[in-house]
C-alpha cells in the first residue's frame, strides 16, 4: 500500500506542477483533464500526507514518553500518542477505503424480486415474509417502497412480487441479499410437529436509467390485459395492466399495481431495463476471472445464501458466517448486522484485488 500512495503523491504533484505551466494552462480540454485527474487525487494527497506527518509526530511523542527526568510530560505525552495512535488507524482505514474502486452502481436505487420457491404454500409464505422484512428495513432508512407486480397465493403468501426501492445508496446496502433464502420451521397445518425447510429466491437489481440501457421501440412487444387480483373485487374491469418483452432478450417486465396503463408502462419499462441491465452485468463478470466472479454480491440466484431457522430463532449468512439469535428482530427488518458484514467483506475482496 505504501509504495501506491508513495505513487498517487508523486503523480498529485506533478498534476500541479503540469496546471502551473503557462504553456499547458493555455489549452483549455487539457487543463480540464488535468484538474478533474487532480480532483480524484486529492482526498488521497491530502491523507497521505497526514498520515507521514501523524507517523513522525508519533515517533517524537514516544521518545517524549519515555523521558523519565520529567514524569508530568511523559505522562501527558503518553495521553497524546494514544490519541495519535487511534488517528493513525483511522487514517490507515479512510486511505484503504479511498483505494478501492467504487462500484458505480452503489449509488442506484433498486428492483427485488421475491419468489417462491421449494416447498409450496410455506415457501409462498416465506416469500411474505421476506417481503415485509425488507419493507420494514426500507422504512426504518427512510427510503421510498413501491410494489409493480405481485401474485398473491392467499393471505400472506406470494407467488412472486417485484417492487421498487428509492433511497441514497440503496444498491450498495441491498446487493447481496441476491440468492436463495431458505427457511426452517414448523408449518402451521403440521399437526406432528415436523421441521420442513422451504426456500424464496430474492434477485436485487439496480435501476436503470435511459442514459445507463437504451431499448428501441421496435425491440419491445407490449401487451396489454386486464389486471388481475386475489379476490374478484379487486380485479380491474379496464384493461390497464401492462407486460413489455425485450424482443432480442426475451426478458419481460409486468406491471398491474396503477390504475392508469401509462404509469404501469412506464413502471415496467423501468424494471425492464434494469433486468436488461443485469444482464449485462452478468455477462461481464462470467467474462472476469474466477476469482472476481466468486465474489459476494454475483447475484448467482441459485447461491444458497442464508438460513432462517425458527424453532432455534437462529439466522445464519453462509457466505460470511454471521449469525444472529434473534430471528424475531430480523423479520421485524434489522438486517443492518448482516449487510455490514457482506459489506466489508466486499471491502476487502476489493483491497485484495487492487493488491492493498
């Protein structure tokens, strides 16, 4: 790490030496190059150098420290290094943090999709549940919650459901809840009392704007029909729901939660281009070498990825180990434990492969 920020410092100065030549500030495209490399730099500058200067202030504080001719001073010299020693790690952390590359998509807002899986009308109601454990972390940070499809099985259970979620860095917290959820616990029409395991699949995609996937009007089919409902009430007698399929992928998108067919248009080209966008993206990483494409967060949906066992109130995460004894708070949305823990270890697959 040292002899990369030994780099990044020569190169932060030499930007500002190149932006103080009279003769490169007379090009204008050149400059702008330049200052915004420059920018990129700066925070990693800026460390870099008080972190030399916190090293040498420590090394003269530690000799002051043991100078036993003058107790008082060593005394307040030992408080000061131990702050100086705790700024030191701090720093050593921001600059590990400024060396790994961002995920572009962090910043994004999301598409999850919950299914159903093995295991019948429990798996369906697994899937209910995974939804409102979500919906309920969604709350709690103050983020935006919009259903586009569903397909209710009966009171709690879900077929499937794919909603929207709004919030500032939402893709960054959510991205690796992707995979095959399984739980563990006794059905309530099982009279003997036997554990069945059952499983939901859950897929999180960032949200795609025009500028990230542009689809043309001639690589869509839409269709519209009349949308459906448990429970004939509730079933549109207008014809507003809306299923658009991306012709040269076959990907589609379904909505029928508005009342009105252009929103629900619109609401499916939105999930449409984020499945068009992951897509993409899985491409790309089937294309990366092995190790990148091992990481936490490949959005594999067939990875088993957590367990959620009621009878123990237990809910382990496999992929880094983490385990919570309190299954009840977990439903109620307090998940934070676990997506700090798939976020570091991101964090450090990340410094791994940028060898820091």
């Amino acid at each position: 790490m040292q002899e990369k920020l030994k780099d990044i410092e020569e190169r932060y100065k030499e930007l500002e030496d190149q932006m103080a030549d009279p003769e490169i500030a007379a090009d204008y495209s050149r400059v702008q190059a330049l200052a915004k490399e420059h920018a990129s730099l700066r925070n990693l500058a800026v460390l870099t150098t008080r972190a030399r200067q916190v090293a040498a202030d420590i090394e003269d504080i530690r000799a002051i420290s043991h100078d036993e001719t003058d107790r008082d001073m060593a005394s307040l010299a030992r408080e000061e290094l131990a702050e100086l020693e705790e700024e030191k790690i701090r720093i050593e952390e921001e600059l590990k943090a400024e060396l790994v590359q961002k995920d572009p998509l962090d910043d994004k807002n999301i598409v999850m999709e919950i299914r159903a899986g093995t295991g019948g009308e429990e798996a369906g109601l697994f899937a209910g549940d995974l939804y409102r454990m979500y919906m309920k972390y969604a709350q709690q940070k103050n983020w935006g919650l919009e259903i586009v499809h569903s397909n209710e099985t009966g009171v709690g259970s879900i077929k499937e459901i794919v909603f929207q979620i709004k919030g500032e860095g939402a893709y960054s917290r959510l991205k690796h809840e992707s995979g095959v959820h399984r739980v563990q616990r006794i059905p309530t029409t099982e009279s003997s009392g036997r554990i069945h395991t059952s499983a939901a699949t859950v897929a999180v995609l960032p949200e795609a704007e025009e500028v990230d996937v542009q689809i043309d009007a001639e690589d869509v089919q839409i269709d519209v029909f009349h949308a459906g409902g448990h429970g004939g009430q509730n079933v549109q007698k207008v014809a507003t729901a809306i299923r658009i399929t991306h012709i040269s992928t076959g990907l589609m998108a379904i909505c029928q939660d508005e009342r009105s067919q252009l929103k629900n248009k619109n609401k499916a080209m939105a999930v449409l281009r984020s499945r068009v966008l992951a897509a993409e993206i899985e491409k790309q990483n089937r294309e990366r070498t092995d190790a990148r494409r091992s990481q936490v967060g490949s959005g594999d949906r067939s990875e088993r990825v957590r367990t959620y066992n009621f009878p123990q109130s237990r809910v382990t995460d496999h992929r880094v180990g983490y385990t919570s004894h309190n299954l009840d708070l977990v439903m109620e949305g307090d998940i934070e434990g676990f997506i700090d823990a798939l976020v570091e270890m991101e964090q450090a697959q990340r410094l791994e492969e940028a060898g820091v």
